[in-house]
C-alpha cells in the first residue's frame, strides 16, 4: 500500500549524466566539429534521463475526497450492473429465489456470543430482511457455510444486489471476488483486494476522474465491503495462513462477507481460528414441500403432468433418494435444466434409489441438455438468444472442451477462464501456426529490405514496388512454410487433459501403428507440400531478378556488369537451394532439442525477450543476404560459361559488398529492436491491454519528457556500441562512427519514446463501461495493430528526412553512410514492418491466437473460444466475472474434471495392454 517511489531512477540518472559527460569530453578532444555536432544530441539525452528520473521517483498525487466518492459511485453501478446480469443469467430470480434456510451456526464454528453482537439467520426468498439483519450487526461480518451446492454463492450474489439496491449513506460498496486465485503466502489480502478491483474495473485507472490509484485508495479507506466466495477453494495447507490473513486485515479494515464449504471450514478453524467477531450462518436442506411448491410455481404449465410424479414422490417418501438430491439447491437447477425440453422425462429421476447417483446423473446429463442439437424451437418458454446458443455447437465437442477448459484452471490453480492464460496449456512451439509465418515473413522482409535497394538502380517506381513485393511475399511464405513443415515437434502436440478428444461416433479414423502416421508417410507428406509451395514461387523470383538484371544491362551502370543467359533460372535454383539449406538447419535445430529435451522459456520476461531478438535479427540478416546475392551476383556473372557452369567477376568483391550491406540493415534492424524491446512498448505481460485515446491531454504531455528520456537514452546505449561491432563503418574515425550511431539511436529512441508516453497515455479508459472478455481481446488486437504502426514510422520519418535533407550527399562523415544507405521508401516500409511483427508476436492477443489454432486442430477447443464460452454463458454453464469466465458450479467443473480424467486412464491403460 506505499506510494512511496524507488531512489534507483535517481541512482540510474546521475551514472548516465556522468556516462555522457565523459563522452562529451572525449568527442570534444577529437574535434570541434564532431563536438558541435554532438553537443545537442548529449544535452537533449542528459535532460531527457533526468526528467525520466524525477517522473520516477515522483510521488502519486493521492485521490481527493470528491474522487474518491465519484469511485464508490462508479464502482457501485458496475458492480450491481454485474452481478444483476449474472443473478438472471443463472436463474436465481426465475421466477423466484429457491426458499433455502440459514440458521445460525455460532455455536459451532463462529465468535464468541458477546463479540458478535447477534446472532444471524433467515431464508434467501427473503433476501430484504436477511440484507437489513446483516446490517444490523455491530461489524457487519458474516460467514456463510453449506454443503457443495447448498446456494452459498448465490446467497453472495442476492446479497450483492440487495445491498447496493438502497444503500445507506456512506455504506462500503459490496465487492464479490473469487478467492481461490489468491495466494496468501505472496501477497496480503488488502494488496489482492485493490489489485482485483483495479484489473476486474478498469474505469477506475480513469486518473483525471478518480485520481491515481483510485482502487487501492478505496481498499485503504474502507469503501469495499469484501465478499470473498470460496475459502476452500483453496490449497489445504493455504487455508490457515489465509484465514489469519483475513482476520488481520478486518482487524483493520472493517465488514466481511465470506463463503466456505462446511467441512473445511470447520477443519481450518479448529487448527487456527475464527473470523473474529463474525456472525455465521449455515445453510440447511430444502424441505421437500419447499422444493415441490417451487416447482409448482417454477415448472411451465404445459409440463406440469410430466413434473407431477416427481412432485408426488416428494409428498409421499419425505426421506426418499429424489427429496434427499433435490434438497440441495444445485441439483433442483440442474433437474429444471436437464428436463427442460418436452423430450426430456423428469420421471425417471424416480427410479433413482441413491441421491449421490442421481446428482451425478444430473451433472452428466448437463451438457447434453443445454447444448441441444435440436432446440425446441415451439417452447415459448425459453429465450431466442438460448436456442440459438444451444443449436451452435454439438454436445460431445462442447463437453470436450469444457473438460479442458477445467482441467487448464484445475491445473493452475484458480477459478478464473481467462483467455490470455490459454497459452499456458501448451508447451511454446517455434513453428507454431502463427510463429512460423511471423519467422517467415521478419526473413522475407529482410528480403525485400535489400531488394528495394537494389531494385532503385534501374527500375521505375512502379516496377520497383512489383518486385520489391514478389521478392518479400514469395521470400516470407516460403520461409514461413518450410520452418512450419521442417521443424519436427517433440512428440505429439502436447495438451493439459490426456483424454481422446475425439467424441465417440466421430472419431479420427485409426492409422497404422496404434494410430499415428508413419515417419516415412510424414516425410512424404512434408516433402510434397514444401516442394508445391517453394518450386512456383522460385519461378516468380526467377522472373523478378531476370527482369532486374536486364534492366541494369541496358542502363550502362558505372560498375562492371556481366548478365549470363538464363540468369532467372540460375536465381531460381540457388534461391530454391537457399530453402533447401533452411529447411536441413530448422530440421537439425529441432533434431537436437528433441536429444537435448530443450524447452522454450515460459518465464522470465528478459530472457525470453533476448532470446526472441537474436532469432529475429539472424532471420532478418538471412533475408537480406539471400536477396543481396540474389540481386547483386546475378549482373556479376562471368559471360561466355555452359549453364551448369556458374563463375563471377570478382567474387570476392561481391561477398564482401553483399555482406556489408546485410550487416547494415540487420544492425539497424537490431537497434529497433532492442529499443523496443527495452522500451517495453508491449507492456511485458501476458494480461491483455487496451486502448482508450479519449484520455486527457495533459496526462500525455504529463509523461512525455520522461519517455522521451528513456528511450532517448537506451537509443544511445544501443547505437554507440555498434560503432564497433558493425563492420560497414570501419573506415570512418571512431568518432565519426559514435556519432553516426549514436545520433542514429537518439532518433528512433526519442521517436520510440513518444511512442511508449502515447501507449501510457491511450492505456487510461475513460469510460464506465465494464471490460469484458470480448472488449479485451478487442483491446489487445488493437495494441497489436499500434504496435504495428508505431514500429513503422520512425523508419518512414527516417526516409523522408533523408530525401528532403538530401543526406546522402552529407560532408559529415558518418551521416553520408547513414543517408546513402536504406535511401529508398521501400527498404524502411520492410524495416519498420519487420520490428511491428516483433513487437505485435509479444503481445497477449498473439499467443492467444496462436494458442487457439493449435488447440483447435487437436480438438480440444472450438475455433471460436469466445463465442463458445459466452454461449455457455447463456445458457448458465459459466459465468462472466469482469473480463474472465468461470464455471457456475464447481460441482460441475469437478465432476466434468474426474469424468475426463477416468476416460484418459482407462485409454491409458487400453493403450498400454496393446
């Protein structure tokens, strides 16, 4: 809860003030020239790092009284909006709440008497009357146990609304949050409060209106009633840290709501302690007259008669198997679901003799009735917007992927469905369905970065954009598809859940050796479809550098010009060759991570990021290298020769021209890149972002000189050392070279740097609207697509104040090289292009995308993720809690859990007696 900032800014800035001096003293020892050159690029840098360090270190303005009350007002209408939807989503008011009876349970797990104030109890038909009892009591904290299914959440959700229906003056605005995402053991609970409500309400982050930190002040000055559900949705050995945790913070904080299993809750107390001065409430078994005058009332008059035997067995046998199922809230739900359709027949529940067999009964037939093929379209009763939910998708693959999606949540630990953590279910693939074209299309943009160089020579513009795009288009899928087919996975595509995901009646039709496809038919099969792919294309680049080479022959160039016959042919083949080699070194990278058991990072954000880096820039420079031989070798060629007979006019003057030139662009390539990814334009987080350019101006200009300082800064730490890496300066003085790269690296850092203060800006929502799962994948597409843009133009401002300054003809040394070099609007259109995929494959929509099509190709999820999930939604499979989902009932989620997980052993073990 500190808002307090970090001395290390100050600490960072005074060492680069000092860093900078020094490199000013030496600049000015070498020359007034290069000193007067230099002088303004060192002082805009050093005042740029140091407005970054105070913006640092300078405290958040706290929110004012009037914001804060904007806040709970804010707050209270999104959180009431909410749970209003999701109390007639999951049928709780239809067509009224179920009459289940709380009484007190202070004797056996709560306060003592004289702590409490009162004792607590009373019916959630009545929810008016529970509401005023709560507030009745002296602290306002309640704890409300029950058996699995007993109504303990919907208890908390009816609570929800009644209390923000007519709330008293000044009253905390009650908060429902799903505990089992908490950690006790890293981060106290007030911390978690403040952390959820900033994430689950991003209104709130509205500075202008609410003031920084608008959440966590509200958490502090005891605006936020805490309605924690699911205490023993916990880890066991969590539960009683977690409840010394809770009492140490209303020790400070004030009122609670908190819901827990029966059992554990009692467990956990007996080994700790009580919720200190908490009222108890536990809910007991609907009586069977309740349960049959609800379905009275709840059953459609046309289905009475086939609800009337089910009726009459709650009349007449009290104690029977259906009056012991159906006096648990949950299962009365699941009954009025599951035989909602005129097909279905509620009397069989009758045969049943044991409850536990009808509840699982129930739950297994769940999904089968919600997602209906054949909709009872005639039933007025149900809601166009479920029928056509229900008719969307077919059982078996909605049950598969429901299956899934509980195991992935099981596995990691939380509740939450939330659709930028789908990733985590799959180890990282480097040749994934979206990885490998972004692989390929980074090298065909090298590609086209050299080519449009070369092609400036001889060709008109429009000619020159036609082979600048054949060259990059034809490069980038190739590529693309040869990484995809040569890159040889480690097994089978690896999922969370080891169950056949093919339903029963539409299964994959088995193959030879136990199903999977022979290593002789794989390759095969590879090979047919890299050869389909590359030999076309190789002849549009064939035609390309044909046409190139004999556009240079007639034009007289100053340099030696030797143009062979069939000169397209011969590109081809080497560029044909080129993919060959490709394919052989992904087929031998792969090969020895299978030998190694080398996995991909999954954590640690820098590594990750470096590692991703030096891929990219190697595929850049391979492009680049593939088109500047294939451009520059083909008018260099030694006239007179067979055809199978390929010789050069000074080749190694040619190596070394090409070379130089590739180098050149992959270091410009790698200095975008690393300022990017230093600047951390893609927010270095897996959650998603959003965008909102209706946010006050001045917190733009509020943030801009900081941001202009940092990248300006990590600019020049960049651009100077590659004055002495970097091969294509070596002739220049060394500080000539410093200058230019330095210079160099100050531009697109301070360009990068404005981008970053615009993204910090545009990320503050202005509206009151509630995020969603749709509004942040939206959100995210859309930092994708600004990443994109904001990669693209320091290139593009870059080019145009080349040509309007005419640089290259610059009597600076240095500054010539930089305007002589990546002239043309084509070369800096790649460039830019190529760093905007890097950035844009960092993002959370990308690897979620990516997650999406692997998932769906093995059948484990359908295509549309979202859709199906709100579908579910609709139909009260799941519920919408901010912008992740959650399943309605955890009885549901465990028992679609163990039923896949039975399935999955039982293959297992089949697979194993064969």
């Amino acid at each position: 809860m500190r808002q307090n900032r970090s001395w290390w800014p100050w600490v960072i800035g005074a060492a680069g003030f000092a860093a900078l001096a020094t490199v000013l003293a030496l600049v000015i020892g070498a020359g007034a020239q290069a000193a007067a050159t230099s002088l303004s690029v060192l002082i805009s840098a050093t005042a740029g790092l140091l407005s970054w360090s105070w913006h640092r270190t300078r405290p958040a303005t706290p929110a004012t009284r009037a914001e804060l009350e904007q806040a709970a007002e804010a707050l209270a209408a999104m959180v009431r909006r909410q749970w209003t939807e999701e109390a007639a989503a999951q049928g709780l008011l239809d067509p009224h709440p179920l009459a289940v009876r709380w009484h007190s349970g202070q004797t056996e797990a709560g306060d003592h008497a004289r702590m409490v104030g009162r004792t607590l109890s009373g019916r959630s038909d009545n929810i008016h009357a529970f509401a005023e009892a709560f507030r009745a009591l002296p602290r306002r904290r309640l704890v409300i146990l029950g058996e699995p299914g007993a109504g303990k959440t919907a208890l908390a959700i009816l609570l929800v609304r009644e209390l923000l229906r007519a709330p008293e003056p000044g009253e905390p605005v009650p908060v429902l949050l799903d505990l089992a995402a908490w950690n006790p053991r890293k981060e106290p609970l007030l911390d978690w409060m403040a952390r959820r409500i900033h994430e689950d309400y991003p209104a709130l982050r509205n500075h202008e209106t609410y003031g920084r930190d608008a959440a966590r002040k509200l958490v502090a000055e005891r605006r936020v009633l805490p309605v924690l559900d699911g205490l023993d949705e916990l880890p066991a050995p969590s539960r009683p840290l977690a409840l010394a945790a809770v009492n140490h913070a209303i020790a400070v904080h004030g009122p609670l709501i908190l819901t827990s299993r029966q059992s554990e809750y009692h467990q956990v107390v007996t080994d700790t302690d009580v919720i200190t001065a908490a009222a108890v409430v536990i809910a007991d078994p609907l009586e069977p007259t309740d349960v049959a005058d609800y379905l009275r009332s709840a059953v459609p008059p046309r289905r009475s008669a086939a609800w009337q035997p089910v009726i009459d067995e709650l009349t007449r046998h009290p104690e029977g198997a259906v009056a012991r199922a159906l006096s648990v809230p949950l299962n009365i739900w699941l009954a009025r679901t599951v035989y909602a359709s005129p097909a279905g027949d509620p009397a069989e529940m009758t045969r049943y003799t044991d409850a536990k067999s009808l509840q699982h009964h129930l739950l297994d037939a769940l999904v089968p009735a919600v997602f209906s093929c054949e909709p009872a379209v005639a039933d007025p009763s149900v809601p166009d917007v479920r029928r056509t939910a229900a008719a969307r998708w077919h059982p078996d693959d909605a049950r598969t992927a429901l299956a899934f999606l509980a195991a992935h949540i099981k596995r990691q630990g939380t509740d939450d469905i939330a659709w930028w953590e789908l990733h985590r279910t799959l180890r990282p693939n480097p040749a994934g369905p979206l990885s490998a074209p972004v692989a390929g299309a980074v090298m065909g943009l090298g590609a086209g970065c050299m080519a449009g160089e070369y092609f400036h020579w001889a060709l008109s513009p429009l000619a020159r954009l036609i082979c600048f795009l054949t060259i990059t288009l034809t490069t980038g899928v190739a590529a693309g598809v040869v990484i995809r087919l040569a890159w040889v996975p480690a097994g089978r595509e690896p999922v969370a859940t080891p169950f056949e995901p093919w339903p029963p009646g539409r299964r994959r039709p088995p193959g030879p050796a136990g199903g999977r496809r022979p290593a002789i038919a794989d390759i095969a099969r590879r090979l047919v479809i890299g050869c389909a792919v590359v030999l076309p294309l190789s002849a549009a680049v064939g035609a390309v550098i044909e046409h190139w080479a004999r556009a240079v022959d007639r034009m007289g160039a100053d340099i030696e010009v030797g143009v062979a016959p069939y000169t397209g042919f011969r590109a081809s083949a080497a560029w044909v060759l080129f993919m060959a080699l490709l394919a052989l070194a992904v087929l031998c990278v792969s090969t020895l991570c299978r030998r190694v058991r080398w996995r991909p990072l999954t954590t640690g954000g820098r590594r990750i990021r470096g590692r991703r880096v030096a891929v990219f820039v190697l595929l850049f420079w391979l492009g680049a290298e593939l088109a500047g031989f294939l451009s520059y070798l083909s008018i260099r060629q030694v006239l007179g020769r067979p055809l199978t007979e390929v010789s050069f006019i000074d080749p190694s003057e040619a190596v070394t021209f090409v070379s130089q030139r590739a180098a050149f662009r992959a270091c410009v390539f790698l200095l975008i890149v690393v300022i990017m990814a230093g600047l951390n334009l893609a927010d270095g987080s897996s959650r998603p972002t959003r965008l909102d350019f209706r946010a006050p101006r001045r917190l733009l200009w509020s943030v801009l000189p900081a941001c202009l300082g940092q990248g300006a800064v990590l600019g020049i730490a960049v651009g100077i050392p590659l004055a002495f890496v970097a091969p294509w300066m070596s002739a220049l003085p060394w500080w000539a070279r410093c200058t230019a790269t330095g210079g160099l690296g100050l531009f697109f850092g301070a360009l990068f740097g404005a981008g970053l203060a615009i993204l910090r800006w545009a990320r503050v929502p202005a509206d009151l609207e509630q995020e969603t799962p749709r509004s942040t994948v939206r959100g995210d597409r859309t930092v994708a697509i600004a990443l994109m843009v904001f990669a693209v133009v320091p290139p593009l401002v870059k080019w145009f104040i080349t040509v309007l300054g005419d640089l290259e003809n610059s009597d600076v040394p240095g500054v010539e090289v930089l305007g002589e070099w990546l002239l043309t609007l084509e070369a800096n259109l790649a460039l830019g292009l190529a760093a905007g995929l890097v950035a844009a494959s960092s993002t959370a929509y990308f690897a979620y995308r990516e997650a999406g099509l692997r998932l769906a190709a093995a059948r484990r999820l359908p295509r549309h993720l979202l859709s199906f999930m709100e579908d579910a939604r609709v139909l009260s499979v799941l519920r919408r809690v901010g912008p992740v989902y959650q399943f309605c009932h955890a009885e549901f989620k465990d028992r679609i859990v163990s039923g896949v997980t039975t399935a999955g052993d039982t293959a297992q073990a089949g697979a194993a007696r064969a």
